[in-house]
C-alpha cells in the first residue's frame, strides 16, 4: 500500500492532511498533464520532415519556420504562410495551396522584396519537398504520436530513465486516485475497510470484483463506456455485482452507491437532467445521442487486468481513434488554427486533464464545505448567501482590473511580449524567448594558480529578466541560431537587449499604467467591492458588532452623511517618522457629541480586517498592542515601505522593549480630502499601487540611475558564479547531507538488515516506525509534529539513554498502516541497542573532520578556494542589492567592493582599502559565525564602519555598526545573533542577552561593540579552516548523558552544515527583475493585496496550489529575504490555479 493510502485516524482529519492530500492529488495531476503535454505537434512535425530539404539548398537558416511563402491579396496586402505551415496545408487541401498567382518563398513573412526572396532553383526544390512530404506527413505524425507512447521518461534529476510514458503516466493516474480515496475517508464516503480493499484495487493487485462498465444502445449493441468501471466487494453468483458498489472513473472521482440498482439510476442521471456529466456524455456522443437512458441498459462485464492500466489504456486509444478521425478529414474548409486547436487536444489528451481538473474542483467545493470556519458554516443563511454574492462580484471586478493590465502582469510577461515582437519585427519570424536556451562559458579565477571553467543555462527570457552577465560574450545557442534565423546571433541578442531596455520601460509602463483614470477606476471599485466583503464577513465573525459600525461603513461609501455628523475617510500614520502604514484605511464619524472609528486592516493580525473604536486613544493603543507579539510585529514592520523603513522600524523596535513610548498620538490620521468616497479610495489606492513597487516608493534606485558597477549584467554574474560555485562544491561533497538524511540513511541499513535476518519480509522506513515511550497505548496514534510519538529516525539521531525503562509503556505504531505485530519479537531490544550505541552523530562529525579538514585529502585546497570564492561573491551580491536599495551610497558600495576583492589569497593592497579590517562580530565573548565587521580604523565617519549580517530576517544584508542596542532592538535579530553562536556559547549569549532585555541595554559598557584592528582576518581561507575547526571543537564535552551528548552533537552539525558553512545548496538567485518588481507573486492591480481573508479561499487549498494568497506579507518576504525566493509557484500550484473554479468552494444555493 502507498504512504498516501494509509488508513486516516482522527487527526489526520486536520486542516494541515488535508492540505497535504490536496497537494499529492494536485502533483499527481500536474505530473500527468506535463508529461502529455511533452507530445509533438503537428506543425513541429512537419518542421522535422522539412529541416533536410532546407538544409540542402545550403542557406544561412536550417529552420523551415524561417522561411515563408508570400504573395499579395486581393487586397495588395503581403499574405504570408510558414513553410510548415504550407506544408500541412497541402496535406489538408492538396497541392492547390502552391498554385497561388505570384506566390514564392522569402526569408521575411512581410517581405517581397528581391533582397529577402529565395532563388528560383529553391523555389523550385522546396515546392516539391511540400508536394512530395504531404503525402506521408499523416503517417509521420500518427507514427510519432505512437511512438511516444513507448518513449523513455528522464528522471526528474535528470538521470536514468524511469520507464516508459505509458509506464509513468500509470503511475501517476494511480497516485492521483490513490489520494482520491484517501480524500473519500475524509469526507467519510468509504470505511475504513473499505479504504483498504480499494487501494488494493486501485493499485493494480487485485482484480476481483472489478467491471468495465458498457452501456446498451437502441441497436441492441453493447458499446463500453471509456475510463468508467464498476467496483464490488460482493459478486452474485451470476459473476455480476452486489450490494454496496463504487462508480471508479480515473481522473474524474470515485461515487459509492449502496446497490447497484442505485448505480444504474446514477448513471442515468448523468446523461439527463440537472446531474448531467457533460465529460461523460461527450466520450458516449460518438455512439450516437445518448439522451435519456435505461437504467437497465447499463450492463457489466468482469475485467482480468488492472483498472489504472486498462484506463490508460483506453487514454491511448481515444488519442489514436480521434487523431485518425481528424487527419481524415481531408478538404475540411475548418480554418487552420482551429485545427491546430483541435489536433492539440487530441495529442495532449486534453479531456484527461479536462477530468482532473473537474475532479479538483469537486474536491476544493467538498473540502471547502469540510474546512469552513464555524462563522460561515453555521451563520444565517440569508447573511451566507448575501456573502457569496459580495465575493463573486469582487472576483468579477478582480478579472476585469486583470484585463486592463495585459501583458503588464509581471517583468517576465512583459519581456516576453516585447521581444517577441522585436525579433517579429527584426527577423521577420516568431521566435519564443522562454523556448530559446542559452549556454555562457565562464572562467571564474579561484586562486592566481587556479581557475575554474563552468557553463551557465539560462532560456533566452530568463537572461533578458535577470540580466545579461558581463561574462555573457561567450554564448551558445539552443537551438543554433541557423535554425533560428540567418541573422540571429549573440551580437543580435545583446543588440536586442540593448535597445529593448527592459527594465526601465517597464517600470515606465508600469507608472503609466497605474496612473490610467480608467485602470484607477477599476482598482477602486475592486477595493470598494473588498471593503464590502471584508466588513459583511466582520460581521458575521462578530470582528464589527455595532450597528454603528457597519453603518458608517454603509454611509460612507455611498456618501450618505446625516445632518449635525462628518465623515471623513483617510490613512494611518505613524507619528514619529510620518511613515504612512501602507494598506490601513481609517474611516472616521465625528458629531456634536461624540467619535467613532473604524480601521480597516486587510490581512491584520489575530485573524481580524476590521476594528471598531469609540475613541482615537483606542485606537492608537490597539495599533500598538500589536507589538506585544509576533504577528502583530510582523505585520506593522510589513506595512511600512519607502526611506522612512527602516527608521520606522527602529522605533517600533524600541517601543516593543519599552511600551511606555507608545501613546495615544503615536499613530495620527491622514483624511483624504477628495469630493466623495469614490475620489478618496482612488486616491488611497493610487498611493498604495505605487508603493508596492521599489523603483516607485523609494526602496530602490531607478534603474536609470545605476553606475556599471552595479547594474543587471553584475548581479546576473554574481547570481550565475555562486551557483556555479555551489554546484561544483556540491558534485565534490556527495555525502555532505542533511544529519538526519545521514541518521535515516543508515538507520534504514541497519533497520533491514536486522528484519532480513529474522526472517521478516519487506522494506520498513524508519521515519515510519513510531515508539510511544512512558504513554498509554491508543488505538488512534497521532503522527503530526505535536505528537508525544517519536520515530525511531529521530531517536536514533538525539538518543535515549534507555528505552527500555519505560517498559511496560512502550508501543509500536506505524505510520504507514504495517501490522506492528508481525515484526520480530526482539526488534525493541534491538532498537534500544542501536539508540544507545549506534552513535550516527559522531560517525557523521568524524566524516566531516576527515574529508574536510585533513589536509592530505586531495580535495582539502579545491574545497576551500571554492567556499572562499563563494564568500566573496555573496558579500559582494549583498553590497550590491543594499546599495540598489538605497542603504549604501556609491562610495561605501565602492569601498565594500574593494575590501571584499582584497580578501582573496594573493590578493594586491589596495591603498583607498589598506587600513580597512574584516573581523568577526562577537556578542558576549561568542563569535557569530557568518557575521563579519567592515571597518575602515583610519576614518572617523560611521559610514565606513558596517556589519555584514548574510540572511538576516529584516533582509539588510549590511548596516551601520554603532552599539549593541541598536543591534539587538528586535527580537527576530536578536534570535538571528542568537543561532549564529555555538552550543557551548549559547549560555553566555542567553544571559547576556536577558540583561540587556532587562534594562541594560542602556549602559554604554554593556553596548559597546569591541573591535581592534589584530582581529582583523587575513584572506578568505582562513574562514574555510576557521570554521571547520570551530566546528568539531563545538561539542560540549561536559555533558554526561547519551541523551545530552547527543542532543549537542546533532544541534551542531544541523546548525553548521545547514545554517552557516554550505548555507545555501543550492543557492536561490536574487533576479533582476525580483529586486525590481514582485509581480512574479503579486499582482499589480490587487492594490492591497490578497490579504481579504473573506476572499480568500480556504487556507489549505493555498498552501496545496504552493501559491501564496497573503498579500504584502509575501511581499514583504520576498523583498525583506525573510526565506528569499521560497513563495515559487510549484508545477502544481501553475497546474491548480488554471484549473480553480474560484466560485466552487462556495456556491449559491438553488
């Protein structure tokens, strides 16, 4: 049985499973759909047959899609056809398409000129390549659909094929109905047993009970209904099913009828009525109008082979069948493009993926149902379906502000469609950026005496988004540039890039686009229609519970003022910095008598968009209360943006330790001043537009304003260097692990090797093996993170002194569904003995120590030169994005450059740099490792003396290095100073930094950062064996407990391998076009986000697409470095968000 068919237990009923199956049903999904979509087309295979004819008449181009045949229409306008083009055409039409008056081939499709035009003898040969190859283009291109069937899928790495595309396309269909049934238990439409015996049948090791299912039409002829079959535990003795029975239809869902009279009117229903399965009645359409059916027609004929791979199967045959049925029709006058349409469905199985994502939608509408909050499943029903209204028109208004941004979306959608058009324009062809791929040729000088040649592989769009590489001269091309065109080259690229100017135009289109009076318009009537949403939910949650309230917010939007009161809407600011929060609206009612305010907080803390206030003084120290905890803090620190950031952020930084700062002026309001409501939101929202972006709100230079020092083409360089760096220190440190992959690794080994031997038959994961240790045993063991359980992996990795002292209290569980009872009555002895004396951590440390500090080993000096390097470049890459930023100015930049570059071995004395020293920054005694100091002892200015601070959670790679109450101000530094320092150094840290949260950080001893010039480091090698050494040296000899010495053994190795010397590898690139834009995650239009917990789909169903729905906390965590570049839209998070039928999850009642 798959892990993902595991019998459920009561708490893998919680949201966090649910998510979890979700995003296996997804994957498996997406899998199946990008492996189809792998297949040929039609118009590619006429390219293939044509690309030898035209590489014989000896052109510049080999690509028959650079050559086009021309002539002028009745019109006298150039109408032009691509050679593969024609040559489908002739297969379609005949030769005829060649007979057209002044029709011939040129190497432009809007040119007749002689200068473009092929010579008559190629003329001539390409005529008869086109006559000749559309006689047997149909049988290529079924030959090659066939053949498809039978080709080999690479691994995922990359390596050894992992089977067959039938092979894997089995797997996959198996896995997604797998977790479909796992789905059923939730919704708890099959038992427990039930689960069971279906996953048998499922995976292909039991046929028993399994039907095809066939349907009788008017004729008398039995016709078998595609990719359907009938499941049955109980089988009359006729051979036909009984009782309880399951419709299985792969892709598309398992139902359960408890008879199989109740199948039969199932089935009927689906081709009738308001049940109707339109995917079903489209496969049964070709046998004629299945219109209303019989029960009693559906018949049942017992199968010999597996379900999932008769479904795939018969997924191959309804390719080859309908392929067939178009390609004959011969003289169909269907335009070319709807043919392409239709042959492209057929080939990429289109109605497979149809299925999956009808099933995934049903899925989101069930879960849905399963996961809503108490407020919406139990609320009124007129307040519920008042609800659903609210959000299908905020959905609406959200895909109208998306139409009027086009291409505008993202840098990459706008590079895409700008170069296209360039290269339409320049080579007379399309040609796909993101399909172009383009290998650079580096030599990176690790020493004077060594070099390092790597190769970089961008697609042609990615180079243009994240910048071209100085080193970018020495470009290969794929495919070659003669199959691109004559004229496409590295000079074409670079001239292309040159003149297209990107980034700046984007960020010029960008500002245009915003400031459009009819985009304006859209974006505030979206925020309007959210502002409606998000207080109707309030309501029902009890967030707003006045009436007054929800009538000012009623009011004022439609610009109802009563006589004797004033309503005035605008933003919140803090006073101190007059930093404006970037997505909080104040609405505010004042009368003779007395106030009330309401704050409108998309994506607020505690789970809340809305507050009501009786007073401004509530108001403010509710806003500050936020600061007494994580999210609150977090989502304050998130609103801010611009210069006054980080200035800001001190100031909350300092309240947080000290909240007597925070009064009831702390926070001030901002009215808009704007005619009516509609004026003053749009204004609100143009402020908050603009501020989403860097190159708008002050957090990044405008691109037009970098020196060659620091533009695209140095960070795509560094980018391109470190993770060549990476790679090849990761190809020569193959058992660098993870410690507890090492733990599970070898644990497994001893694991099997000792079942094997008494006899037991099977693999076991240790991650799957549960002990219950000292508890009582339970019938319904929890496995989730909170669980009192622990796996025999992480014992084995942290110890226990002695298991067997909990005895009689020790219990076997595991996760996986095996039957614990089976397994030999001495593996908890032999548990307890290999806990106790395996000792995995110290054969992992005496690794490290070997393979990366004994000199002697051959890699020693490679290893190091590459890890040096890799220093150098990433404290370079930081320099460079804060001073993009606006943190540096171009002379610190400059001189951090210089300093950096003087680290490596050999390195020449610059004289501006000479008196500047790079030592370790130490808190409390300890050395913060990865934390380097850049000061310049000869000068007096504060500039010149900053800390490299790599990862840090507020995303400032450098700053100024004045005392340690500026260092430590936040909690998040202070736990990132804090993880940075050695097991045996954590105590001496831990006091020191309870003082200073007590009240000394006011002292001037206590905060003095001590520096001298002899701490200074010598060269990037020193870090290399510094480290290493500090490394082994980092385990507390003074514990006593195999428990404790374990417990710091592991702590050490996790923290080193994986947080400071190889953090990280693989290395995530900074981009260009990331450090400019977040539209990749983040749409412009959304002006606030998608914080509006009232529009956003269930939680879960976010976190299982891997597409984060959190408005500008993702910003903010993408820009901040807070875990950069981990918000990436997975293959089925792509895959899910084209399939989301954003109005299933919660649909109107009839």
């Amino acid at each position: 049985m798959n892990d993902s068919a595991t019998t459920l237990t009561p708490s893998e009923g919680r949201p966090e499973y649910m998510t979890q199956q979700l995003a296996n049903l997804t994957e498996a999904c997406a899998q199946s759909s990008e492996l189809l979509a792998q297949n040929m087309t039609l118009r590619e295979v006429a390219s293939n047959l044509l690309a030898g004819t035209v590489r014989s008449t000896g052109l510049k181009v080999s690509s028959a899609d650079a050559i086009f045949f021309n002539r002028l229409d009745s019109d006298q306008h150039i109408a032009s056809i691509a050679l593969p083009d024609l040559l489908v055409d002739a297969m379609r039409h005949g030769d005829s398409v060649l007979e057209n008056v002044g029709a011939a081939f040129f190497t432009r499709h809007d040119s007749l000129d002689a200068e473009h035009a092929l010579s008559p003898g190629h003329n001539q040969d390409l005529r008869k390549a086109v006559v000749h190859l559309s006689g047997t283009l149909s049988e290529s291109y079924q030959a090659q659909l066939d053949g498809f069937w039978q080709k080999p899928v690479p691994a995922s790495d990359g390596q050894q094929p992992v089977g067959t595309t039938v092979e894997a396309l089995i797997r996959q269909q198996c896995s997604a109905l797998d977790t479909e049934l796992v789905l059923c238990g939730y919704s708890a439409m099959v038992s427990t047993q039930e689960q069971k015996w279906l996953s048998g049948v499922i995976e292909g090791s039991s046929t028993d009970g399994v039907f095809g299912l066939t349907w009788t039409i008017a004729d008398g002829t039995r016709v078998r209904v595609p990719s359907a079959y009938v499941v049955s535990e109980s089988i009359q003795d006729d051979g036909q099913p009984a009782g309880v029975t399951f419709l299985i239809m792969p892709a598309r869902g398992i139902e359960r009828f408890e008879s199989v009279d109740r199948l039969r009117e199932g089935l009927s229903s689906k081709l009738a009525g308001p049940l109707k399965d339109a995917l079903l009645i489209r496969d049964l359409v070709q046998f004629g109008d299945p219109g209303a059916v019989d029960p009693c027609a559906w018949t049942f004929e017992a199968m010999n082979d597996s379900l999932i791979n008769t479904h795939v199967h018969e997924v191959r045959h309804k390719q080859t069948e309908d392929c067939r049925f178009l390609l004959a029709q011969g003289h169909d006058e269907t335009d070319r493009q709807v043919f392409y349409t239709q042959l492209e469905r057929v080939q990429t199985c289109a109605h497979l993926d149809e299925a999956m994502g009808q099933s995934f939608n049903s899925w989101v509408a069930k879960l849905s149902e399963i996961a809503e909050p108490h407020w919406r499943k139990y609320g009124d029903a007129g307040e519920k379906a008042y609800l659903i209204r609210l959000e299908h028109a905020h959905a609406d208004r959200r895909r109208k502000v998306d139409e009027l941004f086009g291409h505008l979306h993202s840098l990459e959608t706008f590079a895409q469609a700008e170069m296209t058009q360039y290269m339409r324009h320049h080579l007379g062809r399309a040609i796909d950026p993101s399909q172009v791929r383009i290998n650079v040729h580096d030599t990176i000088e690790l020493r004077l005496d060594d070099s390092l040649h790597t190769v970089y592989d961008y697609s042609l769009l990615e180079f243009a988004v994240q910048g071209m590489p100085i080193v970018a001269s020495r470009m290969r091309f794929s495919p070659s540039p003669d199959q691109l065109h004559a004229d496409f080259s590295a000079a074409f690229v670079k001239e292309m890039l040159d003149q297209l100017n990107l980034h700046a135009r984007y960020e010029k289109a960008l500002e245009q686009r915003m400031n459009d009076e009819n985009v304006l318009h859209a974006m505030t009537r979206h925020r309007d229609s959210a502002i409606a949403l998000s207080a109707h939910a309030a309501k029902m949650q009890g967030h707003l519970q006045q009436d007054r309230s929800h009538d000012l917010v009623h009011m004022i939007r439609g610009d109802l003022t009563p006589a004797g009161t004033v309503h005035c809407v605008g933003s919140l600011h803090l006073t101190a910095t007059d930093s404006r929060f970037r997505d909080m609206i104040v609405i505010a009612e004042r009368t003779q008598t007395d106030e009330h305010f309401v704050l409108y907080a998309p994506g607020g803390p505690n789970g809340r968009d809305f507050f009501e206030f009786r007073s401004w003084r509530e108001l403010s120290f509710q806003v500050g209360g936020w600061l007494s905890d994580e999210s609150g803090r977090t989502y304050l620190h998130d609103q801010l943006f611009g210069p006054s950031k980080s200035e800001a952020i001190a100031f909350l930084n300092e309240t947080q330790l000290t909240p007597s700062l925070w009064g009831a002026d702390s926070c001030r309001f901002v009215g808009s001043t704007g005619p009516n409501f509609e004026s003053n939101l749009a204004g609100l929202v143009r402020q908050k537009a603009l501020s989403s972006f860097p190159f708008f709100n002050g957090e990044a230079r405008s691109v037009a304003d970098l020196p060659s020092s620091a533009n695209a083409s140095i960070l795509a360089m560094l980018n391109a260097r470190i993770t060549g760096l990476n790679s090849v220190f990761a190809k020569l440190s193959p058992s660098l692990m993870p410690l507890r992959d090492y733990v599970q690794k070898e644990t497994s080994k001893l694991l099997n090797a000792y079942l094997q031997s008494a006899g037991y038959a099977g693999h076991v994961d240790p991650d799957t093996l549960y002990l219950g240790l000292g508890i009582p045993y339970t019938e319904t063991p929890d496995f989730g993170e909170s669980s009192d359980l622990r796996s025999l992996t992480d014992l084995m990795m942290h110890g226990s002194d002695d298991i067997k002292r909990y005895s009689p209290h020790i219990h076997l569980y595991s996760s996986v569904g095996l039957d614990v009872t089976r397994f030999p009555s001495k593996l908890i002895s032999f548990m307890d003995k290999q806990i106790r004396e395996a000792d995995l951590a110290a054969h992992y440390m005496n690794h490290l120590n070997s393979e990366f500090l004994e000199r002697k080993n051959p890699l020693h000096h490679r290893r190091k030169a590459l890890l040096g390097k890799r220093i150098q470049y990433e404290m370079t890459r930081g320099a460079l994005v804060m001073f993009h930023q606006g943190h540096l100015t171009l002379a610190q930049y400059t001189w951090l450059c210089q300093t950096i570059d003087g680290l490596a071995v050999g390195a020449p004395v610059i004289s501006s740099v000479e008196n500047t020293a790079v030592s370790a920054l130490r808190i409390a005694g300890q050395i913060i490792e990865g934390v380097y100091i850049f000061r310049d002892f000869n000068s007096q200015d504060p500039a010149y003396n900053v800390l490299y601070t790599p990862g840090a959670p507020d995303g400032l790679e450098y700053r100024p290095l004045s005392d340690f109450a500026q260092l430590l101000g936040s909690e998040k530094m202070r736990t990132y100073y804090a993880s940075r320092v050695s097991h045996a150094g954590q105590k001496l840290m831990g006091e020191f930094l309870d003082r200073f949260i007590r009240g000394r950080r006011h002292e001037p001893d206590v905060i003095k950062i001590h520096n001298r010039p002899e701490y200074r480091i010598a060269n990037v090698d020193q870090l290399y064996g510094d480290m290493f050494e500090r490394m082994i040296a980092d385990v507390d000899s003074q514990t006593q407990s195999v428990a404790e010495k374990r417990m710091a053994l592991a702590y050490t190795i996790i923290k080193w391998t994986g947080t400071i010397v190889f953090l990280p590898f693989p290395q995530l690139s900074l981009g260009w076009g990331l450090l400019n834009t977040t539209l990749t995650f983040i749409q412009a239009f959304d002006a606030y986000g998608s914080g509006d917990r009232a529009a956003a789909i269930p939680l879960f169903i976010a976190g299982a697409m891997g597409i984060a729905l959190g408005g500008d906390g993702v910003r903010a965590l993408i820009m901040g470095g807070n875990g950069l570049g981990t918000i990436v839209a997975t293959r089925a998070g792509v895959w899910a968000w084209k399939k989301l039928d954003l109005g299933a999850a919660y649909r109107l009642t009839a």
